[in-house]
C-alpha cells in the first residue's frame, strides 16, 4: 500500500494519520477537508463559545505540521464521491484522486428536528435519521421522520454547534439578543447555555425528557444538577419541546408543545448528532446508523476503512474522542502495521465542562437488576456520587460536585479488574466523608504508579506529566497540555492535570 486517501480533517482522520505515521514515514497521505481549518479540538469549542479559551488556542496540528510529514493536505475541499471500484475519490474542484486504501472520518452533523419554521433538507424516514447523541439529548422517541440530511437553516438568529464557524456566528449573535433558547439539554445543550451566559444573554434550555443528560444520569443526580445549572443563571423547562421558530426572517422566540411562547433573539439547536453517511451510502458501502465496520475498521469495502463519529460498530456509535483514539491505533496497525490489534469498543466517560460544575459519569451508570449500587448524595453541598459494581467489577458510576476520584474510578471501569478486596474502600471513597483513610493504591492520583495512564485519549502516564511539569517547570494545565497532550482529547482528565500540578508546585 503506498497511496493512502483520508476524507475530513477533524478529530478522527489526524489521529490515524498520526498513529500511521509512527510506523510509516514514507507512505503518499492526502487528506481532504471540507472545513477551510487546520486541524483542531472541536471539543474545546465549548470553551470557545464561553469565553474561557481563543479560537487559536485550540489548534491541534499547525500547518507546519502537516508539511513537515509531507501530508498533501486538501483545506476547503469537499469529496463529493467514492469510486470503490476504480478506487478514487471527485472533490469539489472537480478532480479525481485514486487511492490505494481510503479511510472515512467525516465525523457526524447536527440531527436537526421537525420544527416549524426551521428550513430543513428532508431525509427519507429511516433507522439511519437516528442520532447518536451521545453529546446531544435526543429523546429515544423523537421522531426520525423529517430529519435533516444536512442541517440548513435559513432563518437569522437559529443556529447548530458543531465547528467554528457556527461558534463565530454564535458569539456574533450573542452580542445582539437579550435572550437565548437552546433545544436539548444534553451535554452539547448545556455547555452552550452557560457559554451564552457568560456573554451575558439570558438562556433557557427546553428538554424533551424528564430530566437533564438522561443518557448520562439518573433521576436523582439530573434533578442536582438542574439545580446547579439554575444557580448558574440558566434557566430549564422539562418534558416540552419547541415546535415552532417564531419570527419571518429573523428569530423572535418559540413555541413549545404546551402552548407557551417564549421570546428568543436566538436559538441553539442541541439536538444531537448523526453520523454523516451520505458519501458512503452513496458509494453503496454498508451502512445502518454509521457506516458498518468489523473490528478492523474495514467497511463492507475491503479497502475502504473508516472511523469516529461516522462508523457503527458492534450495532453502536459513539459521538465521543476517546472511541476515536482507540480506532486509530487499531486501523493504522491494519493499514500499515502488523495487523494485530482489533477493536472491541470503548467504555465512554462524559465529563460536563460547565465551569462551576463538576460532573462525570460512566459506564452502567443507571445500575438496576444484577448491580449493586452505592450512592451517597449531599444536598447541601450538592454532591452525589453513584458507584455501580457487578460480580465485584466496578461498572459505572456518577460524580457530581466532586469528581476528583473520576481518572481513577474510570481506570478500574476501563480495567475490568476485581475489586474484591477493596471494594469496601471504594465504597468509602465514594462516601464523601474526609476522615477515612483509603487504601493509598486507590485514592486519588498523588497515590498512582507512575505507569498508570493519566490520559487515555493519548496514552500519557502519570510519571510523562511529572517528568514534564518537574522538568520544564510547567505552572498550568495548558502547559501540561501543550508539552505532553494530556488533557487535550476527550478532557476527562482535566482535573487529575491540575491536581498532580498542585502536588508538584
Ligand atoms: C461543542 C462540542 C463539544 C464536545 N464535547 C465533547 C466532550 O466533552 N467529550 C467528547 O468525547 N466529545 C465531545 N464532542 C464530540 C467530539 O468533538 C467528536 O466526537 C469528535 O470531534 C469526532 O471526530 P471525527 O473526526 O470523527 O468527526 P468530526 O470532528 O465531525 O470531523 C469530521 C471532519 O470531516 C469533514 N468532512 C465531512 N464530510 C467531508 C467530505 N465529504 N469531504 C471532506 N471533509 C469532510 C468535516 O467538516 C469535519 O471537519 C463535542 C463536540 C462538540 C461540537
């Protein structure tokens, strides 16, 4: 194999390149992306949106980077189709390129509702209009009829959030309304709210369900922290929906189920995603919800490979970076390695990053039949904490106002491993009293080995960020981030950054 093609430049298709590039140097890479950016944390646009970080602080790769691996990179253009019989790919400026192997990482797009008022490009009714929404809030029920293929909206005033030209004209428009409407308080929904707050807009989030991140907690720790997020300014209406943009050409509010209307200068739609498989069905690959994989990440194509946001695995999507991680290095070994590695799936952590808020959950977070639980909840100091086991294996959890035992708790998660012989100091930890004295191998990250990872998206240890942070005299998390990647993928490991710098400084 000497001509690899990649198609998108976000999250997914860098990191394949980069897990590549670790084992050959001297392979022919294009990659195409339709987006005119190098390549950036779009998990951080969040931060963006609230101020808290500059849209140059999130660049992940610069161009230099991608000259110096000689990497023909293709900003700003558009494959618009896939010849797996010829083995090339058009672009939008017309030309054909041939491939050897190709790799799909177009990631996913907004799922866009049926909403009046909202110009939107039907999709056929089907299975595959289905979010994944692991990021979004979609209820299970919402109907697929009428969902957008691609989000198109013509009214002023009405946006999705997904790259950086959405964040620009989010934060143009914030400066304009009084008031905000976002649909969906999933974690996308909520991170937008309290970004618009920041800029001082007035922001309402309108969830379908009953509860707040229901794909991520359960009813006691939702009902939490929709008091945290009204402490925060935001404001939340449950168990409605909008129905209906109001306004002619610009946004004057919504209409929700129950007959209300609520005045809005603009709208954020955080309805959740769905993987973009537009390019592959077209080109007759196999696909359901995402574009069907084996665990090499092959496609129903034996050269085409994809990965990310776009791919359904094992009959699941992800909608997450850590998944991503792990899929690059499986398929850089298939493509140019030993072919040793497979994928077996990811266990996902989700990490609310809401300054102000503390909140990670994981796993089998809802527990029930065959689970045992452990909960220990704090109302005046807003704290819960839900620690799910199953045949002595911890198997999910939630932490909510202090989640500084999450890295570690979600390494044992991740693990597998039993927890017999401690499980009684884990129950401990998660009981939130001070005093008690935990086993020194299981309590926060000061008392981890130096192997453990610290960073799962980048496989960074405990012992690379001290080594860093004695080193180079490292002060902040950005420099840690900077020097050695921790933190810079899904986030989840934000806070054991700060905490092993507080150790050390
Ligand atoms: C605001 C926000 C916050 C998030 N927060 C978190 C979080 O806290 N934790 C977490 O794990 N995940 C989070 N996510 C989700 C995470 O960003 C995604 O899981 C990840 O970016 C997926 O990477 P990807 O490369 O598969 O897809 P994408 O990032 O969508 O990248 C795909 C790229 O391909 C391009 N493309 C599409 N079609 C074509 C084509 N035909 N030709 C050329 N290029 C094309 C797209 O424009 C895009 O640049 C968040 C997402 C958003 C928007």
């Amino acid at each position: 194999m000497d001509r690899l093609v990649v198609i998108g430049n976000g999250m997914a298709g860098v990191s394949a390149v980069e897990e590549i590039l670790k084992i050959r140097q001297d392979l022919s890479i294009t990659l195409f992306g339709d987006e005119p950016h190098v390549n950036y944390n779009r998990v951080l646009l969040s931060e963006v949106l609230a101020g808290e970080r500059r849209f140059e602080e999130i660049t992940l790769h610069t161009r230099e980077w991608y000259d110096q691996n000689k990497i023909d990179l293709r900003l700003g253009v558009r494959i618009t189709a896939i010849d797996p019989l010829a083995k090339t790919v058009s672009d939008s400026e017309g030309k054909v390129t041939s491939y050897d192997r190709l790799l799909i990482t177009v990631g996913s797009i907004p799922f866009i509702p049926p909403i009046q008022g909202v110009g939107t490009q039907q999709a056929e009714a089907s299975e595959r209009g289905r979010p994944a929404c692991r990021t979004g809030s979609l209820h299970p029920a919402w109907p697929v009829e009428g969902a957008t293929q691609a989000p198109i909206i013509e009214k002023q005033g009405v946006f999705v959030f997904r790259n950086i030209e959405d964040t620009q004209k989010i934060l143009a428009q914030a400066h304009l309304a009084k008031q905000a409407v976002v649909i969906g308080g999933g974690l996308l929904g909520l991170e937008a709210a309290r970004g618009l707050v920041n800029h001082g807009v007035s922001a309402t989030v309108v969830h379908l369900m009953d509860r707040l991140m229901e794909q991520q907690l359960d009813a006691a720790s939702a009902a939490m922290l929709k008091r945290e997020v009204e402490r925060l300014g935001i404001g939340v209406a449950l168990n409605t929906t909008v129905t209906e943009i109001l306004g002619d050409e610009k946004v004057t509010g919504v209409r929700l189920t129950t007959g209300q209307a609520l005045s809005a200068g603009m709208v954020l739609i955080c309805t959740g995603v769905r993987p973009n498989i537009d390019l592959a069905r077209s080109a007759r690959l196999k696909t359901n919800r995402g574009i069907v994989v084996n665990d090499h990440l092959q496609t129903s194509s034996p050269d085409i490979y994809a990965i990310g946001d776009v791919i359904e695995h094992r009959g699941k999507t992800y909608g997450l970076v850590a998944p991503l991680r792990d899929q690059a290095r499986v398929v850089a070994d298939h493509l140019v390695g030993e072919k040793k590695l497979s994928y077996e799936g990811t266990v996902c952590a989700t990490i609310l990053k809401v300054a102000g808020v503390k909140l990670t959950s994981a796993g089998v977070f809802l527990g029930g039949d065959g689970h045992e639980e452990m909960v220990y909840l704090d109302t005046r100091s807003a704290i819960y904490k839900k620690l799910v086991f199953q045949n002595n294996r911890l198997v999910g959890m939630i932490l909510l106002g202090d989640n500084k035992n999450g890295t570690r708790l979600f390494n044992l998660i991740r693990s597998g491993q039993d927890i017999s012989t401690v499980k009684d100091q884990l129950i401990q930890m998660g009981s939130g009293q001070p005093s008690i004295q935990v086993d020194s191998s299981l309590s926060t990250v000061s008392t981890m080995a130096d192997t453990e990872l610290i960073c799962n998206c980048h496989t960074v240890t405990k012992g690379t960020i001290m080594q860093a942070i004695r080193d180079k005299g490292l002060k902040t998390r950005d420099e840690v981030a900077n020097s050695t990647k921790a933190s810079t993928g899904c986030g989840s490991c934000a806070q054991s950054v700060e905490d092993l710098l507080q150790d050390v400084n």
